[in-house]
C-alpha cells in the first residue's frame, strides 16, 4: 500500500495514479484500507445528513519558495508534522478532537508515531470540556475502534511499554462498524462512548 | 504591506524578510497590524495560561508535484481556499469557531472575500451548538471587533448591500481590546458576547 502523507487532496492522487499506479491505489485488496479517506468521505455523509460537522485540519506545511510571477506556485516546501491532531468539529454541542491511525500490527497499537504536542494537545481538549479519542485501524484484523484518549495518554506518559495492548481496545474502545455510506458509523461509537450514560 | 497567503510560518516570513525588505516587515507602521499573527499570539498566550485551546487551521494546499529524491521536497503546489474557517477549538466546554478578516475600509466591511463555503460551514457550526463568529480589525481605526456570525450570514443571504456597515458593529458587536500579552484580549470578548448573560 503506497503510503501518501496525510492531506494530499482527492485530486492530487487520482492525477499521481493516472500515470502510474491506478491498479495498485484502486484494487480491492487496498479496498476500505486508507482510513484517512474513509474518515473524510464520512464527515461529508455526516455533515450532508446534518448530524455533525467535522473537518479534517490540513496538514501543515512549512514553504521555502513562492514563486509569484506564476501566480503564487509554491516551488520549495515540506510536510510537517501536525502538532494538534488531524480532525476535530462540533457533534451534538460538544467539541469533538481526534487523531486516526492505522497499524499494521496484530496485537497491539505502537505509540511510536504520535507525538508529544500532539499528547499536550489532547490533554488540554480534556481539561477544557472537549471529547477527544483515537480511531484506531487493526488493519490486518480488519477492525476499527474508538478508544477514549485518556487510555493513550496515560500509556504514552506512564505506561512500561510504548504500546497499548489489543486486550484495551476490546474492554475499553468501542468498535466502529463499516458500511457503505457512511463508510464508518463513527459517530454511533461517539454515541455510544460518550453520549448513552 | 506586503500580503502573505495566509498560513506561512514566522520561519519562512523570517528566511524571505532577511534578504530583501526586513525593514518592511518589522516597521513601527506595520505592528499590531497583522491581525494572523496576532491572533496567534493570543491563542498561545492562552493556551499556556490555560484559558482555551483555539488552534489555526494550517492553509489548505493542492499539492500537484512531489520530489521523493529529496526527502518528501513539494515542488509543484498551489495555495487553496479555506472552505472551513481559519480558527477553532475549545472554550468553557464549548466549540468555538471563527473567521479573522481585516479591511481597509473606514465605513463598513466588504463581505466579498468570504466564501459561500465559509458561510455554510458557520451555519452548520451555529446549527450543532458551537459558537462562531468572526473577528473584523478595521486597520484605519485601529479598532477590532467581535461579531456574531448570524449578522454576517444574514447580510450575506439577505441583505441589499455586501457589506456590514459599522454602525453594526457598534451595536451588536464586541470590541476587542489591544494589549502585550495577549495581543489581542479576544477571550474577553467571547465572554462578554455569549458568557456573561
């Protein structure tokens, strides 16, 4: 699976994978896969049926050279890294803060690739009243959850491993379902998680 | 002035400014007038103050070109409109959603540069329970002001001119008022307009 950094937009991989590689990025093998594409078409479906209204933050983008006799083209930049997380939005009132992420592991979900801001950021969505939580992908189990972020803060800050166990997910996260449209009923696990108490 | 797209780092401002028109950039003229930047001053202030965790959206960019001999080097990209707003985040529990807008003009505000997008998205915002509203800094009166995004949707739907007379926001808005740090108390006049009531 080729692995895009977050944010390119719709258009800029159909026009990448005409040239080259449409087979791989659109065969059914990667079918339901890219759940950064699944969260975004789920937000449209969600915010479409007026049930919420949650965005995908952009990812920065630190520019080096614009240049302006071709009417700003940007010709020198760099991704950088999100220091907040990568969606939130406003659901029945409450602000709504998440970070999604895949893993290709079986058994548990590695915190090697979330950040300390990003953590520091999280904590205080937490103390000012917003809901915060991961979408974590299984991919080689074919599941995803919602897991509340205090679990992954307190692992990330005190756990022994940098990991959290598959175990926690099944006790503590709550499974989002697939379909077609929405592709994740995410917001049934928000619900679910925050709302049904 | 020289007017940036929206969303370069202070790095990058910095790294252009060293070689041709620093003087330009950091000018007496020019202070407090960058109303961005300001904010996100202010947003820093109050986020180490622990008062809120309102963040900027970085500035959506089409990626057309990217260079993976170099480490990820974009050499082909175009800045895109913000279908969203620039800024949100969380406040007292509740989503906070805005729009920072400066004008030239002394007698009313210009809503030409503010997209249909920009005012759909108010209105979901509105319609789920988040507060929204926009920040107008009137750069020949040296006054800023916070209004309501109702007034401004309803002038954009409704109205016979395209513009927000300042009467308007003498009436109905908050002015915001300077300060060193923050720059700008704009959490003051979130109180004021949707807390103190």
């Amino acid at each position: 699976m080729i692995k895009y950094p977050n944010g390119l937009t719709y258009n800029s991989k159909e026009k990448k994978n005409k040239k080259s590689n449409i087979e791989i990025s659109f065969s059914s093998a990667n079918r339901g896969m890219n759940l950064e594409e699944d969260i975004n078409f789920s937000n449209e479906y969600y915010k479409e049926k007026d049930i919420c209204v949650i965005t995908k933050r952009p990812t920065p983008i630190n520019i080096v050279k614009v240049d302006y006799s071709k009417g700003a083209k940007i010709i020198d930049a760099y991704f950088e890294k999100q220091s907040t997380t990568d969606y939130n939005g406003v659901y029945k009132g409450k602000y709504i803060d998440f970070e999604a992420k895949n893993t290709k592991n079986k058994t548990s979900f590695p915190l090697s690739n979330i950040t300390k801001h990003q953590i520091e950021h999280l904590k205080l969505v937490n103390k000012h009243g917003g809901i915060s939580f991961f979408i974590i992908q299984f991919e080689s189990l074919d599941k995803i959850f919602l897991l509340d972020s205090k679990f992954v803060i307190e692992q990330y800050e005190h756990g022994e491993r940098k990991s959290i166990p598959l175990d926690t997910f099944f006790k503590f996260g709550f499974e989002i379902k697939r379909g077609f449209n929405p592709r994740l009923y995410y917001i049934d696990a928000i619900d679910e998680a925050y709302f049904e108490q």
